[in-house]
C-alpha cells in the first residue's frame, strides 16, 4: 500500500471510532431503564410527571428544585446533603402537580452548578418527553430532549434570548441597589 491509501485507512479507522464513541455517548440517556433510576423529588400528588435527566453541565448539581410557572418561589431541594447530581450521572425527577402540565412551559427548574452557579431553566418539557439532557453554556443552562412525536428540542435559544433580556435590564439601570438589594 501506498502512503496516501494508508493515511485514507487509518482517518476512515479514526472516523468510525469517533463516531461509535458519539453514538454511544448520545444513546446513554435513551437507553436508560427509568425504573432503576436514582429518584429526586417527590412522588406524592394527583399528578406526578417522572422525567429521566443527564447532567452534562458541566458541573455537579448541588441543589435541584422544580415548581409551577404559576408559583411564585422554587420550595425545597430535590437533592439530599451530600449526595450532588454527579455530572454525567442520569437521575429521575419526579414532580408532583394538583392539575396536569396544559403546555411544557408551565414548569420551571432552579439549579445550583458546584458550590454557588445559580441557574434557572425555564420551560421544562414534562408533558413532551420522558427524557432530556442539561446542558450549560457558562452563563445560563438549557435542556435537550426529544418529543414523544420523535422532534429534537432543545431550549438553548430560548434560555439565551432571557438571559440576555436579564443582562439588558440590568445594564439599563431599570432597578437600583438598596438595603433590600435589587429593587424595580
């Protein structure tokens, strides 16, 4: 064999591995079985929407809340002291509701990445899909996943416009810093 046709065999070699590598990374969370899973949140309600999660931020999860758009504050940690959501670790969060998810929208996520990262993720798909990826882009997190109907999702867009707007409102001076910290 000539040098070209061996250089050609050993990138085409190189190329199937990598790809192998991807798909195998990638069919991780599809392959998971739910039931075997290490549970968070609470399980108790009259609706309770279980939703397979990989953390690929990037980070450990220290802290995982999940809540209603409709309320006000995030309650409690999902997560138990001393037991963070490892990165690349799968966990299945179970959500209570009294009133079933009218769109994927209506729920929000609030995360804390190592010791002190606060993020939120804003449209959380439980009425889509059983099954999504956390991803974080430095400044906020966002969420993948594929729909029932087979469609990939994913929220980065969505989570990058509403940091920005964040950013914006804050640069503009719309609040001012008191005792109280941040007022409108």
């Amino acid at each position: 064999m000539n040098v070209k046709r061996r250089i050609a065999l050993i990138l085409m070699i190189l190329l199937a591995l990598l790809l192998v590598g991807c798909s195998e990374h990638s069919s991780a969370l599809e392959t998971a079985d739910l039931t075997s899973l290490h549970k968070i949140g609470t399980q108790e309600g009259e609706t309770v929407y279980q939703l397979a999660i990989e953390n690929r931020s990037g980070f450990a999860i220290t802290a995982l809340s999940a809540k209603c758009e409709e309320k006000k504050e995030f309650t409690g940690n999902t997560l138990k002291k001393g037991e963070p959501f490892d990165y690349g670790e799968i966990r299945l969060l179970c959500f209570a509701s009294s009133s079933p998810a009218s769109a994927p929208g209506d729920y929000e996520m609030s995360l804390v990445l190592g010791r002190d990262l606060f993020r939120t993720i804003h449209s959380v798909p439980f009425s889509e899909t059983d099954r999504c990826t956390i991803y974080s882009d430095g400044d906020y997190c966002y969420l993948e996943y594929k729909t029932f109907s087979g469609e990939t999702i994913s929220t980065k867009k969505q989570e990058r416009a509403l940091y920005e707007a964040e950013e914006e409102l804050q640069n503009n001076h719309q609040g001012c810093i008191g005792d109280e910290g941040l007022v409108y």
